[in-house]
C-alpha cells in the first residue's frame, strides 16, 4: 500500500529567471487562484481532460479539490499545483495507483498563457522525481490524443518510450501510450 499522507505538501521550488515557482499539494487555500487558472485554460485543457480538472466556477472548483483531495485520502492518487506567488500556472497529478504492480498515471496541464516556458516539463520532472523516490513506484504511464501535440512534445522531452496505440482510452477516443520508468 502506498501511504499518500506522508508525502510533502510542498515540493522543491522550481528556479526560473522569473523567480521560484512553488509546487504546492492542492487544497482549499488554492480556490481563487485554481478557478482563474480555468477560466483562463478551459478552452486549451478541456479538450484532452475534461471539466473536472479544469474548473471555471467557485462552486466547481471547491468540488474538483474535495474530490481530489478524497483521492489523497483513499490514495488513489495526489495532485500538486504550480503557484507563483497567488498565481496558478498548472496543475500536475499522480493517480490511478496500482498498489500491487507500482504503478501509476501522470497527468498535467500549464494554463494556455504559461505555455511554451518549459513548466509542463519542469513540473512533470518534480511528479517523476516524486513517484520514484519517495511513492517508490515503478512505472509512470502518460495516455495522450494523437492530437495533442503540445502534450506529445512534454513527454518526449521527459524521455518517455512510446509503446502504442490504445484503442477508445480517453473520454471514448485513442490515445497513445507512454512510459516512464527507473
């Protein structure tokens, strides 16, 4: 069993020539910050994620971070934010833990006006860093549409091994297989 509690509220900041970036674990405190994030991203995340991850209400918002934190709480699955200062830059997630076999997903999303500085990357690192050396996982798994070529991009930087196609995987749609492992 992987004990999700025990894992770090903060990780270390991210360093960049616009000053740190904190990567924080999700919570109520990220309210404000998290539905301006979606409201700013909904028309570049939804499409690859869905509404829930990306909420543009309060009351959505409120509902996606008890349900992701209930996720902590079941260790199902952990979410940290990227914060600069009371900004939200994106938000990077570890979920669908296979206790058994060590595995897990990773999944993220950078708001539509971050993209392009190296943060998906930068903040997947973390996750990795993270999942290997203190969740002791084995195998990290990307599921990315075809499509989705700023996503495809993240993943080959991070070094992932494309290993296939798998049929009607997300929301009803293909998507491609990635892998990260130690």
């Amino acid at each position: 069993m992987i004990d999700l509690s025990i894992l770090p509220a903060r990780l270390p900041p991210l360093r960049t020539e616009q000053g740190p970036i904190n990567i924080e674990r999700i919570g109520m405190k990220h309210t404000e910050s998290l539905c301006e994030a979606g409201q700013v991203s909904a028309q570049h995340v939804k499409p690859w994620l869905g509404a829930s991850l990306c909420p543009v209400t309060v009351a959505a918002t409120k509902q996606c971070i008890q349900a992701l934190d209930s996720s902590r709480h079941q260790n199902y699955g952990i979410t940290y934010l990227m914060m600069k200062e009371d900004r939200c830059l994106g938000m990077g997630v570890i979920n669908y833990l296979h206790p058994l076999h060590l595995t897990a997903n990773l999944g993220y999303w950078i708001r539509s006006d971050a993209c392009g500085q190296g943060l998906a990357v930068a903040l997947c690192q973390s996750l990795i860093k993270l999942a290997f050396s203190q969740m002791n996982l084995h195998r990290l798994e990307c599921l990315i549409e075809p499509g989705n070529k700023a996503s495809l991009r993240v993943v080959e930087k991070l070094g992932a091994e494309k290993e296939g196609l798998c049929r009607k995987r997300i929301f009803g749609r293909d998507a491609l297989l990635y892998s990260i492992t130690v």
